[in-house]
C-alpha cells in the first residue's frame, strides 16, 4: 500500500526565542483512501529543555479536545530519549476526518496554543499494512 505523504501547505511562525515553527500538513488523497482509516504520525522536534513542558502541554490539549474532534479513536505519544523529540501516533476512522481537523478553526486554536514549544512539526499519513499484537497469531 502507499504511504500518503506530501505538503499541503507549510506556515512559518517566529516562536519567542527567534527559532522557526515549520508546520507541514499532508496533502489529500484520493477519493477511495479519504475514506479509510489512516494513522498520523507526527514528529515534533522540541527547543533545548522544552521536551517535557511540550509534552504536559500537548496531554492537556488532548484532555481538552477529547469527544470535540470527530473521527478521531486514539492517540499515544512518544518520547524520545535524546530530549528534543516527542513522537504523535493517532488514529482517525478516515483520511477525510484528519482532513476536517486540520483544517478546523479548533485545530488553529490548538496549534496556537503548543506553537511555542516546537521547533518543527513533520507530520505523515499511512495506512496500516501489518500488525502483531503480542499472544495474537
């Protein structure tokens, strides 16, 4: 299956310590795929001592948004141990559902909210193509 990744539109935003936010957004795909499950993984790179405060920062935003964002079943985040990375990893029940959420005026209300604790956002969607979970066959 093909992973969908390409650039819908990059916004740049100076951050208070004059560093640069670059925002990507994964593009739409066809007809038949925008309506699939898809997985959005996101990496986000932190400024120096910000990892922690970014993830207690995106932990609230996810209580706060929790039942508001239609389509989307999970999310899990990741952190890395170099303390600059943090790792996104949600679900959407369609392409077309991330498609709306991004485009939403509570998403811009999200990114305004964590923008000043990220360096740089490199988001990707796919699809799942294989899965073991442990104890299944």
């Amino acid at each position: 299956m093909k992973t969908i990744f390409s650039v819908l539109f990059v916004l740049f935003t100076t951050l208070p310590s004059e560093a640069t936010m670059e925002l990507k957004l994964p593009s739409k795909g066809s007809t038949d795929q925008m309506q699939r499950p898809v997985i959005l993984i996101n990496r986000f790179t932190t400024p120096d001592g910000k990892q922690d405060p970014f993830i207690e920062g995106q932990v609230a935003e996810y209580k706060r948004l929790d039942g508001l964002v239609k389509g989307s079943l999970s999310v899990k985040l990741h952190k890395s141990t170099d303390g600059k990375t943090v790792v996104n990893y949600a679900r959407f029940a369609s392409e077309q559902d991330y498609h709306n959420w991004v485009t939403s005026d509570l998403f811009k209300d999200h990114v305004s909210r964590i923008k000043h604790l990220v360096v740089k956002s490199e988001p990707a969607l796919f699809e799942v193509v294989y899965e073991k979970e442990e104890g299944k066959k």
